[in-house]
C-alpha cells in the first residue's frame, strides 16, 4: 500500500462496515419487544461477521480493510411466554418474544460507535498531516 490514498480507503472500508453494524444493532434493538405466534417466526437478533478485505493493487500491493462477508443470527433461545388471551397466542396460549439482549446490544452498540470514532480521527490527523507538509512548501 502506498500513498495517503491507501489510509483513506482503509478507513473508508472500516467507517461502512462499522456503520453497518450499527444499522443491524438498531434493527435488534427495534425488535426487542416483537411478539409472535410460533418459535419459528419469532425475530433473532442479527450479528455481523466481518474479515479482512484484499485487493492486489497496480504496483504488487495490497489495499487492506475490512467489510462484513455475512449477517449471522443469533442463536440464543426464544423466550416463550404463557398468555392464553394474547392475540397472537399459539394453541397452547404461549406467545414467542424475540431473542435480542439488550444489554449485549448496547454494548455492540458503544464498540462499533468507539470503532467508528477511531476511524474517523484516523481521517481526520491523515488530513492534518497532509495539509501540513503542503503548507511546508510555502
């Protein structure tokens, strides 16, 4: 990797993975309190996986970064609740709620937003320096 190009893709790949992850932490978060009829069609919670992200580049170098290669769900357990006069309960009166923690969720929540933060001043002191040996020619 060469050239200050190669620290803004980077981050770039990291500041879209992370605001990603953000994205499926807010839908868990939505859904926490979504009740439904069977265990089947209860809502799991969706994490991301993520993995490095290779590209050869024109000189023999690699650009490195990350992204999310696939959304995974959790396999925690459906909560199952007893309510017979639910709408939505099943034969046996039992309602399904989905398998969102929510403490787990805040605490994917501040690491990806502290990760996105990083990048961001990453970004941000990349300019800096730059801007910096341009002002050395004057």
């Amino acid at each position: 990797m060469t050239g200050i190009t190669g620290i803004y893709r980077i981050t770039g790949t990291a500041l879209n993975a992370q605001s990603r992850a953000l994205d499926m932490i807010a839908q868990n978060m939505a859904n926490s309190q979504v009740v439904t009829g069977s265990e089947q069609t209860a809502y799991r919670a969706k994490k991301p996986i993520f993995a490095p992200l290779l590209e050869a580049g024109m000189h023999g170098d690699d650009t490195a970064g990350v992204q999310i290669i696939k959304t995974a769900q959790s396999q925690a357990q459906v909560e199952r609740q007893r309510q017979p006069e639910h709408p939505l309960a099943d034969a046996n009166g039992y309602i399904y709620l989905a398998n969102v923690n929510m403490v787990e969720e805040m605490t994917n929540m501040v690491q990806a937003s502290r990760s996105y933060q990083a990048n961001v001043e990453v970004m941000n002191t990349s300019k800096d320096l730059l801007m910096r040996t341009l002002a050395m020619g004057n």
